[in-house]
C-alpha cells in the first residue's frame, strides 16, 4: 500500500493509467498514481472527506459480492451532498461481457443499488439519481449523496 496525497477531496477509484486531472488516483495496480491499494479492503481515507468521486471502467471488474462492501466504503468517505460519477460498459452491449467484467452496468442496476441503500436504516445516507445517460457502450451516471 502507498498513500501520497495533500488532498482527498476530489478521488478517482481504480484510475489505472488514465487518472483525471486534479483528481487524487487510487488503484491497485502501480501506475505512479497517489494511492496504491486494493479497495476491496477499504479505501485509506477518513470518514466524510471526499466531496467528489470519478470512477471510470473500474466497477465492472468487480464481483458481485464485492459490491456492498466497496460501496459501504464509497458512502464512508463521501461528505454530505458530494457526487458519485460513474462511467462503465452498459449491460446490452458486447464490452460488458469481456471475460475480465465481472459485473453488468444499467440503469436497473443502479436504481436498484439505490434502492437497496435508501431502504437499509444502519446506513446513515441517501442516494439520488441526478443523470443517468448511455453514450456508445458506456453508462454514465451521476449520483448524489445525501447524510
């Protein structure tokens, strides 16, 4: 693990070789981003100091069952009112079925990972939709988090 960042206002969760500019890049594999780390034991920041995450072709690569945990992970860090982009292969198109995406991305999915946070008392926060949109192959959502 590496953590090397002034600031974690703005994070871009599994960066790779692409991270966004004036965005603190996380990824588990070593692309001389700032944070070296495998998010499915955590993410290294404290609690409510993120008001903005980027997430590009990252959820995909994760299991199913690894979902929860890394989401519970996403609402820890994030302040009230930050955002929540994230941009992966959309369900019916070719890419999502690539042999190293091992989840599928749409708009159910995502009402429906809202659904299950806003319904779950122990979780002190909320999730809207703001935009949803598939552009080519990619979903592209916004959401907002609300505690």
């Amino acid at each position: 693990m590496r953590i090397n960042y002034s600031s974690c206002e703005k994070i871009d969760l599994g960066c790779g070789k692409n991270k966004r500019e004036g965005f603190t890049g996380i990824d588990i594999l070593d692309q001389g981003q700032e944070i070296l780390c495998d998010v499915r034991n955590g993410i290294p920041l404290p609690d409510n100091s993120v008001s903005e995450l980027y997430s590009s072709h990252f959820v995909e690569h994760l299991i199913p069952s690894e979902l929860p945990a890394v989401f519970l992970e996403i609402l820890r860090v994030c302040k009230d009112n930050s955002t929540v982009t994230i941009h992966c292969p959309e369900a019916s198109t070719d890419e999502a079925y690539f042999n190293c995406h091992f989840s599928l991305w749409n708009e159910k999915k995502i009402n429906g990972m809202c659904m299950g946070i806003n319904g779950n008392t122990e979780i002190k926060a909320t999730v809207t939709i703001e935009k949803f949109e598939v552009v080519g192959i990619e979903m592209r959502c916004i959401l907002r988090i609300k505690k």
